[in-house]
C-alpha cells in the first residue's frame, strides 16, 4: 500500500533544528496542507518558564517574567495603589473607531475643564525672594480610559488589599504573594463589578469638576448630542454603563452611582479648602468664647462684690441718689 499524503509530507518537510513541534501546530500544519496550501509555517508561541530573568536582582513573579499577564499584573497593582479614584464601566461590543472617537473627546473635555478651573484662579503671587511658585500641573492631562482584563485585575485587587503589610519574601506579584492572598478570591466588594467586558477611568486626584465632566460626557442621564457630532462618538458612549467607583487607593470605599453624582456638586478643591477654613475658624472662636465664658462670668461677680462692700463706692452712690431732683 502506497504511504499516504500525510506520512510523504511529513518526510518532505523537516523543523528546524532544536525547534520543538507541538501536537497542536502539527495539527495546524497537516490541517493547512490538506486545504491546498502550497505553503506551510507552523507558528511557534513559545514562552520561556523562568519567573524571573537570568543575572538578575528581580525577584520571581508567579508567571513567566516576560510574559503579558505579568506586565498586566504589575500594571493594574501599580494603578491601584496609586491611583485615588477609578470609575468602573461596562462596555458591550465597543468597536475599535468608537474608542478612539470617545478618549478623543475625552481629552478635549478635559482639556477644557482644566482651562476652565486656570481662568477662574488668581494669579499665583510671588515669594519673598520675588520667584513664582511652580505651576500646578493640569489633572485632566492624567484622566485616562482604560479597557482592563477582569481576571488579572480581580488578582491584583486581591494582592492590593489583602497581602499583609509586613510582607518581605519576594514580589508582590510572586508566587508567595499569590498563594497568601487565593482565600481572598470574591470577597472585596469590586468583584461583582468585575464580570464581562469592563473598563475604567482613572483620575490622579479627587477633583469633582472633572468628574462632573466625565460624567456628562461618557454617562449622561439624558443623551443629547450636539450637531455634528461624531457618530462613532454617540454609537460608543450608548454601549456604555456605569458601574460605580473606588475612591481613596488602599482599603478605599466602593460606593454607588447615586454617590458618586453627589461628589460631583462638592465644587472644586479651592472651595472645599476655603469652606473647611471657615469652619474650622468658626469652630475655633466658638471654642474660644466657651473657655472665655467661666471666667468672665466670675470676673463679673467678683467686681460687683467688690463695689459692693467698698466704702467709697457706697457714699458715692448716696450722693448721687441725694442730688437727683425730686420727681
């Protein structure tokens, strides 16, 4: 019996030297050939299984160190230890235009806002020495959307809030840091949020003008959309929905969508400081005038005492009652 198609093909053809060839590109080769391929190429994904690189300091992570899920991982745990708000969201079958058309308008709303917020400030006053003080660096530069992989981020969640304090044995991202935070797995309150197609909006600072913004742009209550807008823009923003936010890095509060529209009428950071002087201004003269109240009060007795049991006092009080005209 003649070989068969198969077996003359894989005698045609020989890997490349020290190249291993797995069961399933073998597959892929025999299944490419066989649909009338003339040319053949196994693609090889190979990745390497040392947790660290060779020659180096690093510590060892949990998966390969070169590997996309590890960068993912050490990403998303940078984010939330660093970051003070993240508004979560969930997209369903946003297209690649519609996302580029919403962080477009992302950017020019934020751009606005700071512009805003810089002409309502008055103008910096110079030091004693005559310099000017640094200018403050625009937030909405650093508000960003992100799309986020659910199970990496469910992970680094995990490690961000739970790993002990006092943890020294290697990489948050190791394998020790993973086995010490497994009996953690969906017991934060953002884990429901982290299912199917999820994304958020990341702000460097708490700044409720730019959440506001944000909140317009990408949630509105009502969808109104001005002339001309782009329709890869209205298209993205309904396949949009909120979720809530995590404020406050660390061991932060998860709230809702109700208050989180609330902070938004807080006003901005210079008149939340101004209102926090006058209470505590208010609070600190009150506290004064309680401390005051005692003392003055028996201050005021004592003296009239003291004009009491005073001789002068007594015959002057007689000679003005005897030179007052009779009524």
């Amino acid at each position: 019996m003649p070989p068969s198609i198969f077996l003359r093909a894989a005698r045609r053809t020989k890997p490349p030297n020290r190249t291993p060839l797995s069961l399933r590109d073998a597959c892929c080769f025999i299944e490419t050939f066989v649909n009338g391929g003339q040319r053949c190429y196994a693609s090889l994904i190979t990745h390497s299984a040392r947790s660290a690189p060779p020659d180096s300091d690093q510590p060892p992570s949990h998966r390969p160190f070169d590997s996309r899920q590890n960068l993912l991982h050490r990403t998303y745990l940078s984010l939330l230890r660093a970051t003070p708000l993240l508004v979560f969201f969930q997209h369903n079958n946003l297209k690649g235009n519609e996302l580029v058309a919403i962080r477009r308008d992302l950017r020019n709303v934020m751009a606005n806002v700071d512009a805003q917020i810089a002409a309502s400030q008055p103008p910096p006053e110079p030091a004693e020495d005559g310099t000017l003080p640094p200018k403050t660096r625009p937030i909405g530069n650093h508000v960003k959307m992100t799309i986020v992989n659910t199970e990496l981020l469910s992970a680094a969640l995990r490690v961000a809030e739970y790993l002990p304090k006092d943890f020294n044995k290697g990489s948050s991202s190791g394998p020790e840091a993973y086995r010490l935070t497994m009996g953690y797995k969906k017991v934060h309150p953002l884990e429901p949020f982290l299912v199917g197609p999820v994304g958020l909006v990341q702000f460097p600072t708490i700044s409720p003008p730019h959440l506001l913004a944000v909140l317009n742009l990408l949630f509105p209550e009502k969808a109104t959309f001005k002339k001309g807008t782009d329709p890869a823009f209205i298209s993205g923003v309904s396949k949009l929905l909120l979720l809530g936010a995590k404020i406050d890095k660390i061991g932060g509060r998860t709230i809702d969508t109700a208050a989180l529209r609330y902070i938004t009428s807080l006003g901005d950071i210079t008149t939340l400081r101004g209102q926090l002087l006058g209470i505590m201004q208010s609070a600190g003269a009150g506290l004064v005038a309680t401390l005051q109240s005692p003392s003055k009060g028996l201050w005021v007795m004592m003296e009239g005492r003291r004009k009491m049991l005073d001789p002068e006092t007594q015959k002057e009080a007689e000679a003005g009652a005897s030179d007052a005209p009779a009524a």
